[in-house]
C-alpha cells in the first residue's frame, strides 16, 4: 500500500480497461475529463489488462493467440501512457492473471517479470491499493465499495464491477465517508467479454475525487 497527503489534489480515476479490448473513443474521453476538471493525478482502477489468453472464463478459441493479445494490449497501453506518463495502477485480479497461473505451476515468482517491465511504463506505480487523503484506490476484489467503506471505516474509489457504478455516503458523529463505485471503458461487444453478455450493460465512465479527498464525482461517456 502506498499512501500520501496532498491538499491539491484532483484525481481522475480511470475505470477497467481490459486492454486490448477497451472502447476505442475512451481514452479521448479520459483527456477530456482530465483537462476539464484540470485534473493532476490519474489513479487507474486496475484490470488495465485482459489477459484473456489465459483467462479463467472460457477462452474463445478463435481468439487471439497469446503473443498477438499482449502484443496488442502494449500498443493500446502506450497510448494511454503517453497521455498520463504518471500515474498509479491499482493491481486487478486480470492484470494478475499471469503470476497466479505461475503460482499455481509451481514457477517462483523470480522468474516472472513486474507488469511495469512487460508494458515498459516506468513513469506508473503499481500496486494492490493506494491511499490519497484519506482515500482507498483499490481494484474492487471480493466486495462492492460500499461494503468495503462500512467494513474498513475509510472512502473507497474501485471498479470492477463494470456495470455497476454510484457515489454512496456513510454518516457518522465525526466523519462523513463515501464509496464510489466506478465502471470501465470496455469494449462489451468484442469477444473477450463474451462472458458477461447476459449480464447488465456495462457503465461507461470515469470517477473525479476533489477538494481534498472530500468530493466524489461520476463522469459517464456518451455512446
């Protein structure tokens, strides 16, 4: 966990890409936002990878090989580092695909190169979760925002869940908390996401946490 306090940070929180099968238009999107809101930081809420190729969901056989799907997936990440060249990735369980594969073959993670080395991004920190005043960034694994706030007495920005999405308040005698809860810039139609077909449509959009960690907001894209 990485943590920090800033008084002047304006944070664009950017939903599940699932390179390379994100919405083409949403990177355009994320600019906009981010100079719309004169933005300093960007906080990715993490599966920035698919990794279908090797995906516990069934993987369509006349998909991508696995080196064409990561050779594919870089490109469409430089893109997006050469538009935020800082930036901090919260670790998604698809972004993690690789080393829990590894793991269970019994492969030591010395063998395995960082996801910073593959995608060659090293202006981005990677990590399970990030703290900005008092503010979780985390992926979303295991639970809804809103559950993680009340559980763990903190604001909470994830995705993960990508067709759900809201700003949810937690009063107490002392402190006012939220949970946002944020969607993704996924391509839902392309094959990779043939999983989740039956499922509600996915929330196009990004998050914006402002003044301090104190102001949640919730940017949708138009399709």
């Amino acid at each position: 966990m990485i943590g920090l306090n800033k008084k002047n940070l304006r944070i664009l929180h950017i939903g599940d890409l699932h390179q390379p099968f994100t919405l083409k238009k949403y990177l355009d999107f994320c600019k906009y936002i981010y100079n719309k809101y004169n933005c300093n930081k960007v906080i990715f809420a993490g599966d920035i990878l698919d990794n279908h190729f090797s995906s516990f969901h069934d993987i369509d056989p006349d998909g991508h090989s696995a080196g064409r799907e990561l050779e594919l997936a870089i490109r469409e990440i430089r893109k997006y580092y050469n538009a935020f060249p800082e930036a901090d990735v919260c670790l998604g369980n698809h972004d993690q695909i690789p080393d829990r594969k590894a793991f269970s073959s019994g492969i030591s993670k010395r063998w395995i190169k960082g996801i910073g080395d593959i995608l060659d991004t090293p202006g981005w920190n990677y990590s399970e979760e990030f703290i900005y005043n008092d503010v979780l960034y985390c992926h979303g694994n295991g639970r809804k925002a809103i559950s993680r706030a009340k559980q763990d007495l903190i604001s909470v920005a994830q995705g993960h869940f990508h067709s759900d999405s809201y700003i949810q308040y937690i009063a107490g005698k002392r402190r006012l908390n939220f949970a946002m809860q944020i969607g993704s810039g996924i391509d839902w139609k392309s094959f990779a996401m043939a999983y989740g077909r039956n499922f509600a449509k996915p929330h196009i959009n990004v998050g914006l946490i402002l003044d301090q960690g104190t102001l949640p907001i919730l940017e949708y894209m138009q399709l």
